[in-house]
C-alpha cells in the first residue's frame, strides 16, 4: 500500500511557507478522513511510556458512540515505510466520555473510563509507537503515541521530548493558536493571560500527533536506517530517575525539547561530567523551565512553567544564572521567520568529513523555525576544545540582522556535547523532501565518533 501523508506537527495546521522542514511526514497507515463536525473520536494514553510487560491503557470517547478498533504502530525505517503495524484490537464499545474538567483554564480528562488496556509483550522492540483509533465506519480516526522504554546496554539513548510536545499540546483546540498549551500564542510575544498548568490527561489537540513529534520520529526513521542501536525513553522518565544517562556513551535528544525540568538538567550535566556525550539535534532547548506535580491519576502528570516574574513555577533559567549556553555551548536567540541556507564554517573539522561540504558552503533551508547562536557576554561550560561548525545569517521578524550557530565542545570528562542551532537539522535526517546528505554524514560522523568514545 502506498503511503499516505499525514501531518506530524500535530495541529493540521497549513505549515510555514508550505512545506520545508515542517511538511508533513509519510506513514503507511491511512491518512485521517476530513473533519466531520457530526462526530468524533480522541483519546490519551495513561501512562504514556512503559517498559515491555506492562500495560498501557487508553482512554477514549467516541461521539456519537459507536465501536472502534486501534491498530498499534511502531515508528522506524522498515524499508522507508516509517512505521510498521503491530497489533490490532478487538471490536471495542466506543463510548462519549463526560466532558473535561476545567481547573482554571488547566484542562483535565483524567475522569475519563478506561476503554482498551493494553499490554505490552517483553518481546516487543522498545521505541516510540502511535495507537491509531479509527471508528468501525471510517468516518474518523485520531491517534495516541505512547513509548516502550528500555535501561538495556546499547551505546546510545534517545529521549523523546514528551513534556515540550505536552506543553505545546492546545487540546481542546484543534487549531494549535488557542487552548490550554503553555506555550505562548506568538513566539515573541506572551499572551496577556498564559496557561500555567497543563496536564497529560487529555488528547493532543487536532489529529491526536504530539506537536513537532515529526522531528522525532524523523531521527528514529533516520537512525535506524543508518544501523545505529537507540535505547529509548521519555524526558519524565529521565526526571523520574527510570534511566541513567551515565550508563550511555552518548544521549540524543532527537526535537524540539523547550522545556526541562531543574532535576532532568542536573541528571544530564552530571552524566557529561562522567563522559556521557550529549547530541541536541534542535534548537531553543532548555529555553524554559518547569516543574511536575501528581494528577488524580498518577505521579508526574502536572507541568507548571511561571515564565514571567511574580507568575506561579519556577524563574526562567537565565534568570537563576543557568543559562542554557552553560550546558548547550550556545542558546536560543528568536525565530526564524522563513527558512534560511545554513552556512557551513569549520569545513576541515571531522564533523563535515566525507559530507563535501567546504567553507561558506549553503545548505538550502537548513536554519528555520527557530535559531541558536553564541552569547559571547554568557559563561561557557568548561571545555578542552571548542569549535563553531556553522554561522548563519538571516532576519528576524522586525527585519534586523541575526545570525545563528552550530556547537560542538568537548568536556573535561571527555564526553562530546552537539548543538545544531537549527530547528530544521532533524527534519534534513530523513524528511521526504528536505533530507539532506550532508547533515545525514555529519550526523553519522558525531554518532560513530561518540560509540567509539573517541
């Protein structure tokens, strides 16, 4: 069956400048029928990352009710497929679930029934999967990703970015601009009165895909192709202590990954302080801190972010003198409003070997949605070596020059930490459309060179 395409950014909204990196991805599962405004179908996951032989369950309403099955996937290269068909469940007894409970404008659906429970063999494959619920007529479908974490010895761990997507998530608006996400509705400028919590006992708005979760599966796609072997986890599951980084020779964190926890921050300095590498194929990470309370339904469902002074949550962190350069080597500087070329700087270094790129060579597109550079006037983490492998003009939305950077520093532990600079790298790892060699040899490049402990 040829792949249909389904939007993976999470909202169905049109993407900037029609496509680029933030186009939508192809899947091997049929694309969502149009929005019928006579019905619909939802659900969440609780809890949302398991270990093989535990039990996932999910909670959905269906309205009006009718039966529904969910076909689960696992998202990975399988021949460029991008995702393959694992199991499927019975008929099930589709239900309209009481409406969700406002706290505030904090948005809860945690009262919701349990509909399907799933159990997870040990003899699944660890990694990130979506559970596609579709209505027995095919009127409607919607999806629920969850994860099959592993603490197995492999040489690296990718950590999906599971708070950012939730703090993104607008559930329930579908139009990705309004709801309760704590993100602001404009990226430079708050909203006048900002969600403060949000919760992981709900759907994600629109067709049930995390926001920006695309650039995470892109990698997933990406490093499976190439061979490389990913232990799997979710960022609560690194503030939960589930995993130790330090086990790893390197940690990747595969998207946009904004928000952070103070106790994920000190868990990932500590393992690169004990030579575990770290890869942030992103931009804007770490920009904002939060912090995780319990739900009715369970431990570390609750994120709270106060981004202004005199707001409830934690101070952002260049406010607490951490700010992100310290552990990135460089920071977010603003969005990009339209995809710009990344220009290459530092050809002669090993990560550009074998890619052909020379000096001030341009690669189309490579710097958008958002950019880091280096602050020269921020405190640099301690290094034995330092190189700036990108430098990257463009304009902001005021038409004033900026520019941004790519990092690479290597720690006094010896261990590599990767800083794209860019929004767009994972995307150019295995985007139909917009993969670009180059990135995907200098990606590989880092990789080896980070299993090799070299």
């Amino acid at each position: 069956m040829r792949p249909e395409r389904i939007r993976h950014e999470g909202t169905g909204a049109p993407a900037p400048d029609g496509g680029g990196p933030f186009a939508p991805v192809a899947f091997p599962w049929p694309a969502a029928p149009p929005h019928d405004a006579d019905g619909r179908i939802e659900g969440f996951a609780s809890p949302s990352a398991v270990a093989p032989g535990d039990s996932v369950d999910l909670h959905v309403t269906v309205d009006p009710p009718r039966p529904f099955r969910v076909t689960v996937h696992r998202i990975g290269h399988y021949d460029g497929r991008g995702a393959a068909e694992i199991t499927t469940s019975p008929r099930l007894h589709g239900t309209a679930q009481l409406p969700p409970l406002t706290a505030g404008r904090t948005v809860s659906c945690h009262h919701w029934w349990l509909s399907w429970r799933l159990p997870v063999p040990t003899y699944w494959n660890t990694g990130a999967y979506v559970a596609v619920l579709a209505t027995e007529d095919g009127r409607h479908q919607a999806h629920v990703p969850f994860t099959v974490r592993d603490d197995r010895p492999a040489d690296l761990l990718l950590v999906l970015p599971d708070l950012t997507w939730q703090a993104y998530n607008a559930y329930p608006a579908a139009d990705g601009r309004t709801g309760a996400s704590l993100a602001p509705a404009d990226d430079e400028h708050e909203a006048d009165d900002p969600v403060t919590t949000v919760t992981f006992d709900r759907p994600y708005a629109g067709d049930g895909l995390p926001p920006h979760a695309g650039h995470a599966y892109d990698v997933i796609r990406w490093a499976e192709r190439y061979g490389f072997d990913l232990a799997h986890a979710t960022a609560r599951d690194l503030h939960a202590g589930r995993v130790d980084p330090a086990r790893y020779r390197g940690v990747v964190f595969p998207g946009r990954d904004e928000y952070w926890t103070a106790r994920m921050r000190t868990t990932v300095e500590r393992a690169r302080d004990h030579g575990t590498s770290l890869v942030f194929l992103s931009a804007r990470t770490l920009h904002r801190q939060i912090e995780l309370a319990p739900s009715p339904s369970g431990a570390d469902r609750l994120l709270t972010c106060g981004r202004r002074r005199g707001r409830p949550g934690p101070a952002p962190w260049r406010e607490n003198d951490r700010a992100e350069q310290l552990l990135l080597g460089i920071q977010y500087a603003g969005p990009v409003p339209r995809p710009r070329p990344l220009i290459v700087r530092n050809a002669g270094h090993w990560l550009w070997e074998g890619t052909g790129a020379h000096e001030g060579d341009v690669l189309d597109g490579l710097v958008a949605g958002g950019a880091d550079r280096y602050y020269p006037r921020t405190p640099l983490p301690a290094h034995e070596e330092r190189v700036l492998l990108a430098h990257s003009p463009y304009g902001d939305r005021q038409g004033a020059r900026r520019h941004q950077e790519t990092s690479l520093y290597r720690a006094p532990s010896g261990a590599w930490v990767f800083a794209s600079g860019t929004l767009a790298w994972s995307p150019a790892l295995d985007r139909p459309g917009h993969a670009d060699p180059r990135v995907q040899r200098a990606t590989a490049n880092l990789l080896d060179r980070i299993r090799k402990r070299d």
